[in-house]
C-alpha cells in the first residue's frame, strides 16, 4: 500500500495473531525504511531475531548494503578456483553495478518464500511503487537470464541456479492457496484509487489480491465536534464504496488511536480486530505512555520568513526537494509550495519521482511524462513514465554509441556486435532504474 497507511503496524499485528494460534510464524520487511525493531520495542537488524515475549515469532529486517555484500560474496567464491584473476577481476567490476543491491534484497526475498522451517512468512513491504517492481523481478531477471552470456550481475551461466529459484518464486506468488496479497489503506478516495490501480498492476503479473484492510477511521465516540463529524461522514462513504468495489468479506477496518501501536499488547488489539472481529479495547495513551499535558506548543508563524527565503528563487533556477516518510503529506506540501511560487510570478515545474505519482490527484489535471500545464499560469507538472523514460534512455545510448563507432569501420572492432552487446544490456531490468535517474 501507499506509504504511512499503516503496512507494518498490520504486518506486524497479523504476525503476532499468527504466532499466538499456534503458527510458526517469520515476519520479514523488504522496507529500505524498516521500523520493526521500533514497534517491538527490541533490536531487529539483518539477522532473523526471536522477537521477546511471544513464542513462534521471529523477525528480520533486510539490509541493503549488507545483502548486497553477501550476494557479491556468494556469487564470486566459487568462481575462485575456476577462472583467472583477470576474469574474476571483470566480474567483481560487473557486480559492482548499481542494480546489485535491488537484486541482492530480491534474493533475500526469494530465499525466505522457501523457508521450510516456518508454517507462515509475513512480508512487510516497501511503498506501493517500489513493491510492484519487487514482484515484476522474477519475471525480469528469468527472461534476462535466459538469454545466456554475461548480465549486468555477472555471468549468465554462474546464475542457474537461480534461474530455477525465480521461476519457483513465480509459481509461488501466482499460487492464491499459497500466497495472499492484502493491501492496506486509509478511508481516502485517493488511497483506493492507488489500491485499484495497483492491484491491476498485481493482476497482470498474475498475482491476486484477497484482502484489503483500511486503517485510523475515525471513531464515532470522538466526532462530537462538527469537523471531526464531516470527517468521519467522509471516511465511512470511502469505506461503504471500498466494500462496494472488492469483497466485501475481505475487507476489515481498525480505529484510528490516540497513539502509536507500539508494543505486544497493542498489537494483540489490532490482531484481534482485523481477524476475529473483537472490539478495539486497548487505552493507546495509557499502553505508549503519551501524556496529553506534555504537549508541545509552537509557533508556526514565528519562522515563515525565514522560510520564505529558503523557496524563492534568486537569478539561477533554484531546485527545491519534498522528502520524508510515507504518507505524511510530501506531494500535497511539494505542490502547495509550486503553487505559490507559481502565484509569485516565477516559472515553476513540479516533477514527481514517485512510481505511485499522486499529481494529478492533487491538481485534479491529467499529468503525463512531458511538464503540461496543471490549470494555473506560470506552474507545469510532470511525472516520471519508467516505460517512456527507458525508451527515450535506450535510443539515446543507442545513438551515442552509434556515433562512437562511425569512424572505426576500417579497425578491428565488430561494430555490429559491439552494437548488439548494448542493446543486450538495455534490456537488463535494471536498465530502468538508470533511465528513470537520467
């Protein structure tokens, strides 16, 4: 789901629901962010780690960089013995390629989708976007693979094994007795709408969603003040179209809390709301230790000039960048600040990186590739299209090298197999992710 809806507070909840009837239970987040060790309140880290106080739970976070490592490791040691130092040389130079680290995690992900030793494995994921492109890559790399010859990982024929692992995790995910997808959302319209496109992108690769759970509705006992009442009226219209659109059935809900979920108590609550249809029973403020009084008061006017500064552009175009956690408001502050500065006078263009783009949400205007105009003078928008970024990417690399070998006809080089061995390369999965940068 969309990022800050709430995926690892359930994730972690339906694992804890899991192991306490009696399932041998593996939860593992695929989130470069993780926040496992902070919602159980213990260390986590790269290493599957029994979790305190529940018996059948263990949890693991994946590095990055650590998997990456491994997979170099893994991937380089048995060549050893069988190849030269030169050629184990160009292999270390071919795994030092940006898109190890994307394949070192998937492996990671493959290996626990075959883990025996657990009833259950909980995957906690990344934000909607980068999830889609988590489960395309089996397909990906097995096609690229059978290709043979040498991939921007290595060498193809170093890789069979592999091979059979992806086409195993292809099965598997495609398998709805083996494996169920539930997405997570909040009673936004906009929130939906990502779950329906995304659970179309899910159908393509063959994958079905089962469950949809939508999370922090609010309560009917604190909606005695006319905004929070409009609000909840909003969110329980969302909530009776979600259940009109999927499975009614498969559809569950959990209060929004005054806090938090943080904690095996808490999570226990959560568990017992979504899957056995109890009342949500835990005092939050009391569970988290929040004290209402302890509240911090601010000025939010004390700094706006300051600010101010900070956005307006001087002589040279000025490049402002909106980062931070999932779902806390990035794209809807990133457009506010476009559309004053817009409103100032300047020429201003709103680019979104995010495989989920929201623009056109926000502006209530179609936003494509190419920066169009969103209904407002001075202020253009543009989302990045992966599909068209990698063409315009491949036919400018085709082009340059083209170009390099035009005058190299009458010298050794075989320039259509030079020519060839690119246009091999481009079509290595993680071409995209260089296109999308350029």
């Amino acid at each position: 789901g969309k990022g800050g809806v709430g995926k690892s507070t359930v994730s972690c909840a339906t694992a804890t629901w899991l192991a306490d009837n009696d399932y041998e239970t593996l939860l593992v987040t695929t989130d470069p962010a993780p926040n496992l060790s902070d919602i159980f309140g213990q260390s986590i880290g790269h290493e599957v780690t029994a979790i305190d106080g529940i018996e059948n739970l263990s949890a693991i976070e994946i590095d990055p960089d650590t998997a990456a490592e491994e997979y170099r490791q893994e991937t380089i040691e048995p060549m050893r013995e069988l190849l030269g130092e030169e050629e184990i040389q160009t292999v270390e130079e071919q795994l030092n390629s940006p898109c190890v680290e994307e394949i070192a995690a998937f492996d990671n992900f493959v290996d626990f989708m075959d883990s025996p030793e657990y009833d259950v494995v909980v995957f906690d994921t990344a934000p909607t976007g980068h999830t889609i492109r988590l489960m395309e890559l089996p397909s990906d790399w097995n096609a690229e693979l059978e290709k043979g010859g040498s991939t921007c990982i290595g060498p193809a024929a170093s890789m069979e094994d592999k091979k059979q692992d992806y086409e195993r995790a292809i099965d598997t995910l495609q398998d709805d007795e083996r494996t169920s997808f539930a997405f997570v959302g909040k009673p936004e319209d906009s929130s939906i709408d990502e779950i329906e496109r995304s659970a179309s992108d899910l159908g393509d690769l063959g994958i079905e969603s089962q469950l949809l759970i939508l999370n922090g509705y609010l309560p009917e006992s604190v909606c005695e003040d006319p905004f929070f009442e409009g609000k909840r009226a909003d969110e329980q219209a969302v909530i009776e179209r979600a259940r009109e659109e999927f499975d009614a059935d498969a559809t569950a809900t959990y209060p929004l809390q005054p806090g938090e979920i943080a904690g095996l108590d808490l999570l226990a609550d959560v568990g017992g709301v979504l899957y056995d249809g109890t009342e949500a029973t835990v005092d939050v403020g009391t569970a988290t230790g929040v004290d209402a009084d302890g509240a911090v008061e601010f000025d939010s006017m004390a700094d706006a000039d300051a600010v101010v500064d900070q956005l307006t552009p001087g002589e040279e175009t000025e490049y402002l960048f909106f980062t931070g956690k999932g779902g806390v408001g990035k794209s809807t502050v990133a457009s506010t600040a476009a559309t004053k500065l817009a409103e100032a006078g300047h020429e201003t263009l709103v680019v979104t990186t995010d495989p989920a783009a929201h623009l056109e949400d926000i502006f209530g205007e179609p936003v494509g590739h190419e920066p169009t105009s969103v209904g407002q003078e001075n202020l253009d928008a543009a989302r990045i299209d992966q599909e068209k970024a990698l063409a315009e990417y491949r036919e400018q690399v085709l082009d340059h090298v083209t170009e390099m070998y035009e005058d190299k006809e009458d010298t050794q080089i075989d320039v259509d197999a030079a020519i060839a061995n690119v246009e091999e390369e481009l079509e290595s999965p993680c071409a995209e992710e260089m296109a999308a940068l350029e």
